[in-house]
C-alpha cells in the first residue's frame, strides 16, 4: 500500500496483471539499499555527452535513487540515476582506467579555469565510499513483456517520480510505457532492459514514493460498465475522420 494508492486493488479493479519480475533489469530479490548521503561526490557519465566523466554531487535521495549534479554546471541539469547504474563510479575510477575527468557539457567558466576547478571541487569533499555503489543487475535474455501488463515506470518528463504504467505495445527489443490515468503526454518508447522501468512493487520495496494514476481516460470498473450500457444505447456514431474525439470515443485517450 502507498498512500492510498494499493496495487493489489487497483489490479482487481483493472482486470490486469502485473508484468512478471524477470521481465526488468532490476534487482527484485535483494533491492538495492541507498547508502550514500546528500552532499556525497562520485563520478558519473555526462547524460548530455555520454562519452564523458564528470564529478556528480548528490543533490537528493528518493529511496535506491539519486538526485544529481554535474560540478561545474548549472542547477537546471539534475538527472536522477539508480545506485546500482552502471553510469555511477567512485571518485578515482576514471583515472585509473586511464582517462581524465572531463568539465560538464555547458560547464559555467572558461574551459582553461577546468584544472583548477577540477581541484578544488575535490578538495576536503565528501567522497562517497565504494561500499555505496551496487552491482548492475543482469540483463533479461530477451523482451518478455506483453501488451496490457502493469509497470512501475519514471516519468521522463519529470523524472524524480515513478507511475503506474501498462505496456501499450512490443515492438523488437522495444516497449511502449504508458501512463495510466494520462493522456499519452508523457509515454515513452524504451528497452526491455531500460532502468527506467521496474516491477509492480517495486517502489514499495524500496521505499521510494509512487505516483497514483492520472485520472484522465483509466476508466475504472464502475465507469467502464457505465461506457459499456452507453455502447448499447449508441448502435451506431458515425464520425467524420477528420474530427478529434474525446475519451469516449477515442480509445487512445
Ligand atoms: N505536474 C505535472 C505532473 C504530471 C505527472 C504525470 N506523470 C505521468 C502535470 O500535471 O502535468
């Protein structure tokens, strides 16, 4: 239960199934706990220039989430990644397998200031210690989801929450993540293997918070009962093709 939102119900309420655990790139058995604290530095991959390292300070924590910031770019940039992502390393890892920590893309000064900046960032920090990274979880040998079964997925376009989902299509290695209770705004096409996308349950486990449904267009039990006696009294609407549809006569809405 969360909040007052309970898979369990809203399932039986749906008439749907949850998609099964080995479907997902995510630790269910053992999930991950969130050791690191806010202020704690790491290294992390650029989200905006994947090829680059950069130092990364802790900004937030949301259950085995953190809320991060490139050192040396703006607060409009935070990215949310798993402690067990394999984009995250501990402060030395880039330098030891022989590469140079690179300044953020948009860094705020002169790039000849990255020297010097690189130092003092670093300099009396909080190194977060390499107990707080956690193993990648393995990858699913194939896409094994199916069209109607339930998700937990982040919401990229406000990426600090998670919301219940249903997979809306599989196409090849591809999932359609649509949200349930919202218009189709914010869906997404993703991997199987995506870290964005978890099991039913999971944000209960880890203790971060889940969003409830949208209330646009799930009809619940009670209202598509209701649609269904109206289906019978309408035998027959013929619709120009070139209007746009509400809800209840667009099935994508
Ligand atoms: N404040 C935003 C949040 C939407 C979240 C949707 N998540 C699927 C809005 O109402 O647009």
């Amino acid at each position: 239960l969360h909040g007052n939102f309970s898979w369990d119900k809203y399932l039986k309420e749906q008439g749907a199934v949850a998609a099964p655990d080995e479907c997902f790139k995510q630790w269910m058995d053992e999930p991950p706990v969130n050791e690191f604290s806010k202020d704690m530095k790491l290294e992390a991959c650029d989200p905006r220039n994947l090829t680059s390292i950069c130092v990364a300070t802790v900004v937030g924590l949301q259950g085995a989430r953190l809320r991060l910031r490139l050192d040396g770019s703006d607060n409009k940039n935070d990215f949310w990644r798993l402690v067990d992502s394999s984009d995250l390393h501990p402060i030395g890892y880039c330098e030891s397998h022989g590469g140079l920590l690179q300044p953020p893309l948009g860094f705020r000064m002169n790039p000849s200031c990255w020297p010097t900046f690189l130092h003092r960032t670093l300099n009396g920090a909080k190194i977060a210690p390499d107990r707080c990274f956690k193993e990648e979880p393995p990858t699913p040998r194939g896409n094994h989801f199916m069209v109607g079964q339930k998700l937990e997925a982040v919401d990229r376009k406000n990426s600090q929450l998670i919301c219940p989902a249903t997979v809306g299509g599989v196409i090849g290695d591809q999932i359609h993540v649509t949200f349930d209770g919202w218009r189709g705004a914010f869906d997404y096409w993703c991997r199987f293997d995506s870290r964005d996308i978890f099991p039913v349950g999971w944000c209960a486990l880890t203790n971060h918070p889940l969003q409830p449904p949208g209330n646009k267009g799930v009809p619940t039990y009670k209202a598509s009962k209701l649609m269904k006696e109206a289906d019978l009294m309408l035998t027959c609407v013929y619709v120009n093709t070139g209007c746009y549809c509400g809800g209840f006569l667009n099935p994508r809405k």
